[in-house]
C-alpha cells in the first residue's frame, strides 16, 4: 500500500439506543450516540409505520391522475 494516502483510524466509544457501548474504529475521533439502530429501526424490527398507507396513496395517484387513463 502507499505511505500518507490513508487516513488515521481512532478507538471510537458508540452508544446504541439502549445505552450499551460498543467500541470500533473510525476516522472521525468523534464518539458516537445512535438515535436509530437494529433495535428500533422498522427494517429489524419488522414494524412499519405506513403499512397501511399504500392503498390509500395508490387510490390518491389514480384520483389526481384519473385523466390520463392510468
């Protein structure tokens, strides 16, 4: 690899919506507090929050665009 491209990685404390702290390097020497993770995102989780809109925005489209033979 060559010498002075890479960038300087830190020991960086991540603190996860359930107040564990993980460790991992990055190259920001920021510590980290997460507002969103595996533990309350819909994608883990499995629960959406507009599971039910898509009927109501497909019925939406078809009403403003009814002239147009969609």
């Amino acid at each position: 690899m060559k010498k002075g491209i890479h960038p300087e990685y830190f020991e960086i404390n991540v603190t996860r919506t359930d107040g564990k702290t993980v460790k991992m390097f990055s190259s920001v020497n920021k510590d980290l507090v997460l507002s969103t993770d595996n533990l309350n995102h819909s994608a883990w989780t499995g629960q959406r929050s507009n599971a039910g809109e898509k009927g109501r925005r497909t019925a939406d489209f078809k009403k403003k665009f009814a002239g147009f033979g969609f």
